[in-house]
C-alpha cells in the first residue's frame, strides 16, 4: 500500500468509524427509501409504495454495490 493511500483511508476512517475493508475498498453500510414495489414478489405487500434498499458503498472511490462480490478488484479512489 503506497503512503498516499494510507493517508486517505485515515483521512476517511474518522469520518465513518463503522467503515471496514473489503479487498481494496473502504466500505459502509447505507439504506435509502426507493418509490415502489420491493422488486422481490416475497417482500412485496398490499399498497406498498416505497421500500427500504440496502447497499454497500466504498467511501473512497464511490462505487455502490449490493453484495460485497460485486465490488471491482481495483479501487479507483486514489484517482478522483
């Protein structure tokens, strides 16, 4: 790890404490409130109009993924 990226992951860890590696990616939990039916037919109900969505997102190249495979090997945050 080169010494401008160690000081970006410290630089980003105060700010979110709950962050945690995932490979190459500093990575937090986030939820937001999406209009609509949940797009799984089981969590779906009767006049459902919005639903909670669950998704990762690495804190130092931005990109946002449901499950932690999703993740691309590299981590383009040193490159904004």
């Amino acid at each position: 790890m080169s010494d401008s990226n160690s000081h970006a992951i410290s630089a980003s860890a105060p700010n979110h404490p709950e962050a945690r590696h995932v490979d190459a990616h500093l990575v937090i939990d986030k939820s937001e409130w999406v209009p609509g039916k949940h797009p799984n037919p089981h969590r779906r109900h009767e006049g459902q109009t919005e639903y909670l969505e669950r998704y990762l997102r690495c804190i130092e190249c931005g990109v946002e993924v449901l499950k932690k495979r999703d993740f691309p090997v590299e981590c383009d945050g040193g490159r904004r």
